[in-house]
C-alpha cells in the first residue's frame, strides 16, 4: 500500500477554493482510475490541522517509512504557509520528510525549502522556485489540471518522478499553446512563467512503486 498525505488548505481567503478543487481532483482521479495493484491510504489533513504541531505528530510513525506528502496551499521562500504563518519550514528539522516524494503547488518553496528537504533525505521535491501564477479561465480548469497532473499521473501509471514532473511541463505548454490560438496572450504568457518556475530536485528514477510500505 501507498500512504498518501494530502494537505490543503481550502479555507484560505483567496485561494482556499482553487487549493480545494485541486484536492478534489487528486482524490477524483484516485478514487475512480486506480485499481487493487495500487492500493493508496489517503490521509487529508485540512486548513485547521495545517500546523507545524499537528504535522509532527501526525507523521511521527512514518519518520522512517516511505510516503507521498502532497501540499496545496500559499508559499514562500522558507516554507509553507497558513494564515502567514509556516507549517513546514526550511528552519525545522523536517526529519519526518525523510523517504518521501514531497509536492506543494505552493510559489516560492522549492528555493529555500525544497533544497533543505533534499538535504535532509527527502527522495523527491517538486515545487516552484518563485510564483505560480493562476489562470482565470472560464471553469478554472487549466490551473487545476497543470497542477495535479504530475502527481496524478505518477501515481496511475508507471512512470518516474521526473517523467511526471515533465508532465506537468508538458501540461503548461499544451494549455499556453492553446490559449494563443485564441488571442488570449496573457494568459498563454502566464502559463509559461509558472512552467519554468517549475522545479525539480530529489532522485529522477524513483517510482510510485517505491513508496509501497
């Protein structure tokens, strides 16, 4: 079985709905495409259990277990945030992220944050190195697909981590292509702004099938 950590702030102010409908199409795509050979635990943790406190004890007996630990939720350099505060932070120890595959559509945390995580045995890290920026399409579609469908295509198929985050690459220059074909300049630049903000760091052949425990 694969253990799944889900974070996710859905009751943010301005963003809480795009980090919730991206929650939900994590959890869709789980629930409806996977089948018995790749058994997941999924454990949501919501805004009010995003907390430095709650997350250390809530991973403390999987400090020396592989997991996958997805986070939606606003960023900075140093970490990630709610409400302005850090529930992880590149100044902890961070030692329960050993053995993980860790993804945060969060901006900014792959520069400070990813790379102390890395250095403390996190396998993989992929976030963004400065802004990601959200598209305003008609359904909100584009954004939320760009930003699931590397961890959703790592998990349903047997592909490595960076052949997801390639996904993802992949994803934002389909949607900016598109975007062009209808005169919709802006929003095709945008797309490619988040897509090089875009980083990967851990180990590239890692597998989903590496996190079984």
């Amino acid at each position: 079985m694969i253990r799944l950590f889900l974070a996710c702030d859905e009751n943010d102010e301005t963003l809480g709905s795009y980090f919730g409908r991206c929650k939900e199409d994590i959890e869709h795509h789980l629930s409806v495409r996977l089948d018995q050979r790749h058994r997941i635990n999924t454990n949501s943790i919501s805004s009010a259990n995003c907390s430095q406190v709650y997350l250390e004890v809530a991973l403390e007996a999987y400090r020396d277990s592989p997991f996958i630990f997805v986070a939606l939720c606003h960023g900075n350099e140093d970490g990630l945030s709610k409400d302005g505060t850090n529930f992880v932070c590149s100044s902890h120890a961070n030692t329960v992220f050993a053995h993980t595959f860790f993804y945060t559509n969060s901006c900014l945390s792959a520069s400070r944050l990813g790379p102390v995580l890395i250095g403390r045995s996190c396998r993989v890290f992929i976030g963004y190195g400065s802004a990601n920026y959200l598209i305003r399409d008609e359904n909100g579609d584009i954004s939320v697909n760009v930003a699931t469908v590397g961890i959703t295509s790592f998990l349903e198929e047997d592909i490595t981590a960076y052949e997801a985050y390639e996904r993802m690459k992949s994803a934002y220059t389909s949607y900016s292509s598109k975007l062009r074909k209808f005169d919709d300049i802006l929003g095709a630049s945008i797309l490619i702004q988040s897509r090089e903000s875009l980083v990967f760091l851990g180990k590239r052949e890692v597998r989903a099938a590496d996190f079984y425990s």
